[in-house]
C-alpha cells in the first residue's frame, strides 16, 4: 500500500520531470480529483494508506496529463467567476482571461433598469451563468455546437441559473430575433487566425476547433456579429467582446463604424488588451 503523501509525491515528481509548468498545483489537483483529498486533508492525512482503487484513478490521470490532455477535462469541471462548470471533449474550457469581459459587463449591467442580455457563442454557459447570477441579467444563451450545448444545458442546472437556450449559428439566427430588445449583447467568438490553430499549444489542440477558428484574419466573427447583431440593440445598449492579443483596435474601429461610442478596452493580468465595451448610439 502507498500513502497518500506517497502518491501525490509520484504524481508531482512526474509531471515535474516531464516538463510540466505548475507540478505541484497539478498534482494537487489529480489527487484531490482521485482520492477527495484537498490540499489542506493532503496535510493532515498524508500518512493515510491510499486505497489500490483511488491509486488506480491516480495513475490513470497522471498517465492522461502526460498526453498532455487537460487538466480541467481529466477531473471534468473547472472554476469561473466562483462557479463550478462540467467541462470536457467538445467544449472550450472556461479561462481566467475571460473574467475580464465578465467584469466589464457587471459594471455596464449595474445601473441599468433592465438587464436583457443575449450571449452569442456561449460555449460552456460560463459567462451566461456568471451574469445571470452575478447581475441577475436575464439571459439568452445561443451556442451551435451540439457537444457544447449539451455542457450549455448541464452547468445551467449545476448552478441552479435562468437562462433560455438556443442551438443556433449567430451567422443565421439572427434573423429569429427582433430589432431592439437587448441591453447588452456579449461573445467570446472564435479569435485564432486559421493559420496559426496548429501552433497553438499542445493542451489547446484538444479543444474544439470551431470554438478556435476564427477565419483567415480572426474576425470573422467580430464583423459579422457587430454587421448581424448591433441592430438588436436597444438604444443605450451595450456590446461587448472578448479579444485576442492584437485584435483592440481594428474591433474598436469595427464598432465605431457601426454607431458604436463610449468604446473602452481592459486589459488581463498580463497586460493584453482582453476585453472591449461600447454602446450604440445609432441603430
């Protein structure tokens, strides 16, 4: 029999030993996954034996990570914005990066009235939840991904939110929508330039392309939801992207074309403009 102390040592000496960036939080994290057992437990019953069965499931996610599958589809869920979102094949996994877009559209949200919000690419239902919850926004989520929408429906019920759901192409379904009717309107689209997804770290390859693929420039799905969507706005109301590294201005110039001012950038904790902001004065 090997102690839990035992195990997690393996598991961090391994990882570590194969080039892996944080061992000791993974490793943390694949034994709690495996055996329950959380960092604080970990202290206080390192000596504990660990069952062959939980030893077992150990080795198997070590074995996993070492393929480089990620860490957040090996245990199935991950932490956003303090809430707990199943996650695996076929969803893009929920980022700190995109708190920033989250926070920009709580302080939007706020002040206003009414909070009518739609979420266009919504993937794992992240940001939709976070809003609903967080701002109390009623939430329209639209995502086409069938393998996604299925995670879509399940961390809504997870996390008790009230959310209506649509299994939809923002290229199309637009047109099922009227003129309008929203305050804000918010998307992390697909941003990577085609050429560049199979440069993309190891890890990322495992995540859905078409959550990645953002066209040959990247904005693809900035012009054609600023072109489709801004329409459905009510005067005041608000759109909001997240951005990949380099992309600011050309959406902000997007935006401004399209009757779009107040426009404002924020930047995540490395200092790339993450998220952007403006609301319509002409639609």
């Amino acid at each position: 029999m090997i102690t839990l102390k035992q195990a997690y040592l393996r598991c961090r000496d391994t990882l570590k030993n194969n080039g892996f960036d944080a061992p000791e939080f993974e490793a943390h994290t694949l034994v709690e996954a495996a055996t329950g057992f959380d960092r604080t437990k970990l202290t206080v019953n390192g000596n504990a034996e660990l069952s062959a069965d939980k030893e077992q499931t150990l080795i198997a996610y070590t074995q996993k990570r070492l393929l480089h599958i990620p860490l957040q589809y090996i245990i199935g869920s991950w932490n956003f914005c303090g809430f707990d979102f199943y996650v695996g094949d076929g969803v893009l996994i929920p980022r700190d990066d995109t708190e920033v877009l989250v926070g920009l559209c709580k302080k939007f949200l706020q002040n206003r009235p009414n909070k009518k919000t739609i979420d266009l690419c919504a993937g794992s239902g992240a940001i939709s939840v976070a809003l609903n919850k967080l701002c109390n926004a009623d939430v329209t989520a639209v995502e086409l991904s069938d393998k996604a929408f299925i995670f879509l429906q399940k961390n809504i019920q997870l996390n008790n939110a009230d959310i209506s759901l649509v299994n939809g192409d923002v290229f199309e379904c637009h047109k099922d929508f009227d003129d309008g009717q929203y305050d804000l309107i918010v998307s992390n689209p697909p941003y990577i330039k085609r050429s560049e997804l199979s440069t993309l770290q190891k890890e990322v390859q495992f995540e859905p392309k078409m959550a990645l693929d953002g066209g040959e420039t990247g904005f693809d799905f900035y012009e054609a939801i600023i072109r489709l969507w801004s329409s459905k706005l009510v005067y005041g109301g608000a759109l909001a992207f997240e951005l990949g590294e380099g992309q600011a201005d050309y959406v902000k110039s997007l935006m401004k074309s399209a009757g779009f001012s107040n426009i404002r950038t924020e930047n995540d904790f490395g200092g790339t403009q993450r998220a952007i902001i403006g609301t319509i004065i002409n639609n």
